[in-house]
C-alpha cells in the first residue's frame, strides 16, 4: 500500500486577496476545499496516510481535517519553518513515513482525475525509482516539458521554455521509491523539477511517465479555480469527494450544500455551487459561479462567472460578472 504527501504550504499570490488569510489549497472549489477534493483522489486509489506538507498559513489545515479519522484516513502534518522548495518540502515530510512502500506526490495547485491507481501499478512493474504523471496540452510553454523514449522511460526534463520541443507535459504528480527521497537533502532548498528529476535522469536512474490525459487543470488563478468548481460541479472532473460530504441536491447544473437556504423563483445554473448557510433571495440569477458558505444573496440580484467569499452581502438587484466579492470589496477576476 502506498502513503502520501500532498504539498500545501505555497503562497498563492497569484490569488491574491483571496490568500491573504486562506491558503490557497484550503479555498473552496464545488463546496470543499482544494485539499479535500485531492485526499478523496488519494483514498480512491488506497492512499489513506497522508502528509500534509505545509507552511503559509499552516494553522488553518488542522482546524478543518484533524487526524483525518472523519475521511477514514490517517493524516499527518509536516510543517515548514521557512520554505524548502518542492524537494525539500518532500523530504521534510517523508520523516513522518516509516514505510518501504511508494510514496506518492501530489501538488496542491492540481485538480487531477488521472488513473492514479494505473500509475502506482506502472510505477511497480518498472520496478522504477520515480513515476511521473504526464499530460498533453495544447500549449507546453508555461509548464516543464518532459521527452520520453519509446518504453515511457524519461529522457529530459525542461523546465519552462519559449519553444518546447513537446507538449507533454509534468502534471504534478509523482510516484517515487522511498529511498529516493531520503536521498535528497535535509532541511535543504531544493527544487525536484530543477535539480532531483534532472540529477536522476542524468545519473541512469529508472525515471518512467505514465501519460494519461484525463481532466488537469492547474488552479493556481482565479479563472482556473472557478474553472476547476464548474468542471466539478458539472461532472467533467471527478467528484469522489462529494460521497464524504453534507450535500442537499446535486445537478449537472448546481450543487448545494444542506444547511442553504434558496428561494424557489431563484435560478441556479452553469456548475454554480452554493455552500451551507448561504441564504438566495428571489428572482436571483446564478451562473457559473462560487458561493461559500454564509453569504446573503438579496432578491433580485444576479452573479455570474464570479467567486463570492465567505460571509459576503450581495444587496437587493445588485449585478456582480467576472469578479470575486470578499469583504464587502469587489475585485476583478484576473486570468
């Protein structure tokens, strides 16, 4: 059985003012946190240990999952005392696991569907010492690109460049032998993308892919968090984490959470979700957007393709389009 470490302490500032005071893997997307989606990825493929890695705010992570015993899952926390990068993020953590078994990797700026379990299985017949995810985009140029050769086996990895050579793609999710990372250095600052997976490659180290390309999307943007709760919503991103969770109706079209209060003339559509405690008035119109748990919506109001935060007020016919509400403030919604 495998364990887990699912990096979490970056800084979000590409969601910025959304991650003055959440960290961005603790925002909501389709009604649960980032993180909670991507445990329920974990569990679904037999993961039930896992480590949270976490800096930036890392007081936030506990009060929510505790041990991890309501998801049926053992979780532990790994907390960085100053940034170490993703390798010294994973090494860090990886003290917490006294195990012989993969370890997998998962990033916490990805919502991922992919064939983990494929991944692991692959992972263990190479007999490899990391397997990667890879995916293909359209365009490579704002990702690592990675060249493999006619077996899977990795031959290059590229970090971002203007004219990639492939459009495939790291996906962010990784399956490595243990002793693997224990050979990366402690309390050190180390970049896997940059320096472990190039060092490994170089040396003759069994680095394999496992390309699949079901739904990815990176969601490190407010465009792409949005993106990423209507594909949820919507079922073209796998919902595993809503069997865990207090839903009252759930549609192609909208979800809502027990504890919200609708109006009946209300219209709710596009992969909006509504969270517990919100209250929408009548004759409102939703579409496509994020509505956490607490907000007030006032009749007559109409929000669309926009991220309306906790406890937020919406007044009486008021039109919110393409931004994200957070206390009492209205901002754009930057790609």
């Amino acid at each position: 059985m495998a364990a887990g470490i699912l990096l979490v302490g970056g800084f979000g500032t590409r969601l910025a003012p959304l991650t003055n005071k959440v960290p961005k893997p603790m925002l909501t997307i389709a009604g649960l946190p980032v993180t909670e989606h991507q445990l329920a990825m974990a569990k679904k493929a037999g993961i039930t240990t896992v480590v949270l890695a976490t800096s930036y705010l890392s007081e936030v992570f506990v009060p929510y999952f505790a041990d991890g015993s309501a998801w049926g899952m053992n979780l532990l926390y790994a907390v960085e005392k100053e940034p170490l990068g993703t390798g010294g993020a994973i090494r860090n953590a990886a003290q917490l696991l006294n195990t012989d078994e993969p370890i997998v990797v998962f990033n916490g700026d990805v919502l991922s569907s992919h064939d983990l379990t494929g991944q692991i299985k692959k992972h263990l017949e190479n007999k490899a010492d990391v397997t990667l995810h890879l995916t293909r985009v359209a365009d490579a140029r704002a990702y690592g690109a990675v060249l493999t050769d006619s077996g899977g086996r990795v031959t290059a990895f590229l970090e971002k460049m203007d004219n990639p050579t492939t459009n495939t793609i790291n996906a962010g999710c990784y399956v490595f032998k243990p002793e693997i990372i224990n050979s990366i250095a402690l309390d050190a600052v180390v970049s896997v993308e940059r320096e472990t997976f190039p060092a490994l490659i170089a040396s003759g180290a069994k680095v394999f892919s496992f390309i699949d390309d079901s739904y990815w999307l990176d969601i490190g943007t407010p465009k792409a968090l949005l993106q990423g709760s209507i594909d949820l919503v919507s079922g073209r991103a796998d919902g595993a984490a809503f069997k865990n969770a207090d839903v009252k109706e759930q549609t192609n079209n909208y979800l809502i959470f027990n504890g919200a209060e609708v109006d009946p003339t209300a219209k709710i559509f596009g992969g909006s979700c509504i969270g517990a405690g919100a209250r929408i008035g009548a004759g409102t119109q939703i579409e496509g957007s994020i509505v956490e748990g607490g907000v007030l919506i006032e009749s007559g109001a109409q929000i669309k393709n926009s991220f309306l935060a906790k406890n937020s007020k919406v007044a009486p016919n008021e039109i919110i389009s393409s931004s994200f509400l957070l206390n009492g403030e209205i901002f754009p919604l930057f790609s």
